[in-house]
C-alpha cells in the first residue's frame, strides 16, 4: 500500500507525492477498483491539459491519475537533464508510489506520447493499453536548432522564450476562436507556471536531451509487442504534423488508427465527446 508520510495534499484537491528526483504533483479520480489509466502530457503545458479527459474517464470508472511533468506545474524543477531516462523514472516511480501498476493503461499526449512509448519499450509488464494521441519522437520540432546550441539557447529562451511559448499555445488549436474562453482559462493557468524559477531551463534541457526525436527504433519494438496501441491524430496538426502518422503506422502496424477531422494538435480540447468516446471504448474492451 502506499506510504502515506511522502504524500501530501494541497489546498486544491490535488497532491504531492515527494519521488527521488523531486517532488511530482499529481490528482487522482475514480472508482479505487478501477482500471487504472495514466495520462501523460506534452512538452509544456502541464496535466492541466487533460481536463475533459480526466473527467470523462473518473466518469466512465476508470481509475485515471494525472500528473505534472519535473519542471512542469507544480512539480519540481530539479537540475540535471531532461532527457527519456528522468521521465521514464518519473512514471514508474510515481505508478509504484501509489500502488497502481501493474497492468496500467497509457494515454500519452504530443511528448507524453513518446514519453508512453519509451516507458512500454523499457518496462512491457508495466503497461496493458496504450493510446497515443498526436505523439512526438519521430521529427525535431521545427525552430528548435539555434536553442540546442551551447549559450545561445539560453540567451533565446531569455529573450524571446516566454512570448513565443505563449503564442505557440493558439497554434495548437485548428479553429481558435470558438475554443476562445477555454484557452483564455488555459492561458492564465500556464502563465502561473512561467513565473516559476527553472521552467525555462527545463524545457531548454528538454529540447536538448528529451523525447522528441530520434525514437523509432523504440516505436518499432512496442508496435511488435502483442499490446493493443491506440493512435488518434488530429487532422489539421501543425505542431506534430498528421504526415507524420504514416510514420507511426508503419512502425507500429497493428494499431488502431483514428485521424480526427477539423481538429488540431489537441483534438481532446476541440472535440472532446468524441475523443472521450473513442478512448472509453477502447480501454473498456478486454483484455
């Protein structure tokens, strides 16, 4: 069971669970009994991001756990690189501390995805399901080779980091203006978390070193495992573009496939009755 003394509630509802790297924030719905589902977010913004998801799967009576990346949110920024092996520790750290694994169901988002992915490949009888939805780790994303540079990456993310982490939010939507009031409240969420000494460094290390490209030969191994892979992509994905699910789909043949129309890199947020269906039928399917 778990140990209670390294767990500690805040004033939300939500908790802190104190893991060997650094403190990881994380809220916990549903049924105690049942089928436990892990949410892992992107690149950076936090598990926030999983709102209609987390509710409508606590609904469906799955037992769903979400939690903040390190340097993220309201967990902690530890130093040293971001790189697969931190968040790969992350997950199964945090899964163990509470008492959920095995046999835990995986939805992973954009680098939560790859995130999935590597934590499937190192760690099979950790992992029943999986579900990627518009994952990374197979293309370095676009803009990002002068911030990989030693100096002038830091002096960028100084200059022009916080603004264009800002703007990059809007792009993530196909269709902003109707999703108006949810990114208003999306906006001032992540803007509390940019006053945070070490958010930066973080997702600079994280371009650096972390899950993002280079992949495939993780991708390949799990799309070879008899494991049900669920792959949902937004249509008009401009932040990992949908060209890159035949990609995917190569690697990982066996997967069901469902691109969503009219949606952009979060087709959870812009269609979430359907995305919230999709994900609820197939995790409630056996085995």
């Amino acid at each position: 069971m778990q140990d209670m003394s390294h767990v500690a509630r805040t004033a939300t509802g939500s908790r802190i669970v104190r893991l060997p790297e650094g403190s990881t924030h994380y809220e916990l719905a549903g049924p105690a009994k049942g089928v436990p589902v892990v949410l892992i977010h992107g690149f950076s913004v936090p598990a926030f991001i999983w709102d209609p998801v987390f509710a409508g799967l606590a609904a469906a009576g799955f037992r769903v756990l979400r939690y903040d990346l390190y340097g993220r949110g309201a967990s902690d920024r530890p130093h040293g690189r971001y790189d697969r092996e931190r968040f790969d520790r992350q997950l199964v750290a945090l899964v163990e501390a509470l008492d959920l694994g095995p046999n835990v169901d995986l939805v992973g988002l954009s680098m939560g995805g790859a995130i999935a992915v590597e934590a499937t490949d190192r760690h099979p009888d950790l992992v029943r399901k999986l579900v990627l939805i518009d994952p990374a780790g197979l293309a370095r994303p676009s803009g990002t080779n002068a911030v990989r540079a030693p100096v002038l990456g830091e002096l960028v993310f100084a200059v022009a980091g916080k603004p264009v982490l800002i703007r990059s939010m809007k792009h993530d939507f196909f269709r902003p203006g109707p999703m108006a009031e949810a990114m208003a409240r999306y906006q001032d969420q992540y803007l509390a978390q940019l006053k945070k000494p070490g958010f930066l460094r973080a997702l600079l290390s994280t371009i650096r070193h972390g899950p993002l490209e280079a992949m495939e030969n993780a991708y390949q191994r799990v799309g070879h495992q008899e494991r049900q892979v669920l792959l949902i992509w937004g249509r008009e994905d401009c932040t990992v573009p949908f060209a890159l699910s035949n990609r995917v789909r190569a690697l990982m043949p066996n997967a069901v496939f469902h691109p969503i129309e009219g949606v952009g890199h979060v087709p959870h947020l812009e269609k979430p009755d359907l995305v919230n269906a999709l994900l609820v039928d197939f995790l409630a399917t056996h085995p």
